[in-house]
C-alpha cells in the first residue's frame, strides 16, 4: 500500500515538474494567438500558423487548454485544445476556429521549448 502511493506520488510529481517545464511555451503561444507578437518573429515556424498579428485594430477572444504534456526534458508533446475568434472594432467575426484539438510535437534547444510540429485533424 505505501509502495502504491509512493509510485503514484511520483508519477504526479513528474507530471506536474513536465507541465511547469513548458509553462512558457504556452505563454508564448498565447502571446501569439492575441496578436502581442508580429508575424516577423514566427514566419517560417510552425507557430506561424497561430500568429494573429496580421489583423490590426481587431479584437481576439481566446480559449487554449493543455489537455496532456508528455516530455523527457528535451523532446515531447504536447495535445491542447483551443477556440480563437478575431473580431473588427465592430465586433463582426472576421475568422475563428472553435474546438480545435492539437498535437504539438516540441523540442528543448538552448534551454527553450519550440514546437516543431503542429498536427491538427480535419
């Protein structure tokens, strides 16, 4: 019984240690998506993709949760899902995609989560 809870304490400190290691990857995507970050710094990444910058004078409504973060501190995944609308200064939808699931593949260089990958389904 005590190794069964030593085991699973364990397992959920790990856990917890994977999901605080990549913290600052998921800010950095959520800087993205709202538009903080410009276009210049993400093109030819695969983060490009969710880089909003490009609509000026717009509003972003943003929902992005981490579903499960596997990693072994240098190489993992990452599965999210996310709802990002862009609206006008009218409030009209411009774009959006709602209820996306994600896979991001990532990767450690020089201390610094990138995501190398991004699978998402039709």
């Amino acid at each position: 019984m005590i190794i069964g809870f030593i085991i699973i304490s364990l397992v959920t400190l790990a856990y917890v240690i994977m999901l605080i290691d990549t913290n600052d990857l998921m800010k950095e995507v959520k800087n993205v998506f709202l538009g903080k970050v410009p276009a210049s710094e993400t093109k030819g990444k695969p983060i490009s993709r969710y880089n909003t910058s490009s609509y000026s004078g717009t509003k972003v409504s943003l929902s992005l949760i981490r579903v499960f973060t596997f990693h072994n501190f240098s190489d993992g995944t990452i599965y999210i899902y996310y709802t990002v609308v862009v609206y006008d200064r009218d409030g009209t939808v411009l774009t959006g995609s709602w209820r996306i699931p994600a896979k991001w593949k990532i990767h450690k260089e020089n201390g610094q989560w990138l995501i190398t990958d991004i699978i998402e389904d039709p």
